[in-house]
C-alpha cells in the first residue's frame, strides 16, 4: 500500500462544489467555493501512483484526508421552479451563511472536489 500527496500546480485552480437539497421542494442549489491551494491524499494498492486529469472530482479517488487554503470566490445558483421560493432563498443566502440552510431543511446531498489544471503526486513516506 501506498500513500500519495496531491497538489494542484496552479493557485486557484482547487474548486469546490456542493449540492443542496430539500425534500418538497423541486429544484437545487448549487455552492461553488474557490480555493488557492489544497492538498489531498490517496492511497494505492501497490508502489503505482493514481492516474489523475484536471477536471477530476478527486473525492472518486477515495480521498479522506484532505485541506483547502485561501478561499477567493464564492458563488451560488439556485435553481428552484418556485419563482417566489427562488428570490426568497436567494435573498436568504445573502444575508446568511449558506450553512444556515439546514436550519430550514436543507441538506448537502453531494460535495465534489474538483482540480482543475495539472497536479503534482508525490508518494508520502509514512
């Protein structure tokens, strides 16, 4: 087994986005969060280290250590059908932080983590 560290080789290029949900309600919202740096472990079976493209949703590579640094945008798309309930969520969201959603049912059903330009792998002695 081995342990790889996985860098991005380009600031803000770490995007990532999560996909909120209520039950009831038909449509979503969508965060998008813009990190300068981030750094992610993955481990391999053997000494081969993972085959990674930019644009990959690095958690499909069973990443569970990871860290994000420097957030530098923010942006947010609701997409709900209720035209009423889409101003007022989007009026919500600013005035609050997008975590206070769950105060009213809200659930992040999926997060990806998204690279988006080449990557430095380097194996990790443990």
């Amino acid at each position: 087994m081995a342990r790889w560290k996985v860098t991005p080789d380009w600031k803000k290029s770490v995007i990532e986005r999560q996909y909120w949900s209520k039950e009831g309600v038909a449509g979503y919202i969508q965060h998008e969060i813009g990190w300068r740096w981030g750094e992610f472990f993955i481990d391999t079976e053997d000494d081969t280290p993972p085959e990674l493209e930019p644009g990959v949703n690095i958690f499909d590579y069973g990443t569970d250590d990871w860290s994000t640094d420097d957030g530098c945008w923010e942006e947010t798309d609701v997409d709900i059908a209720d035209d009423e309930e889409r101003e007022r969520i989007e009026e919500f969201i600013e005035n609050n932080s997008i975590y206070d959603l769950e105060e009213e049912g809200w659930v992040m059903d999926e997060c990806e983590m998204i690279i988006d330009c080449e990557m430095t792998i380097e194996k990790v002695d443990e």
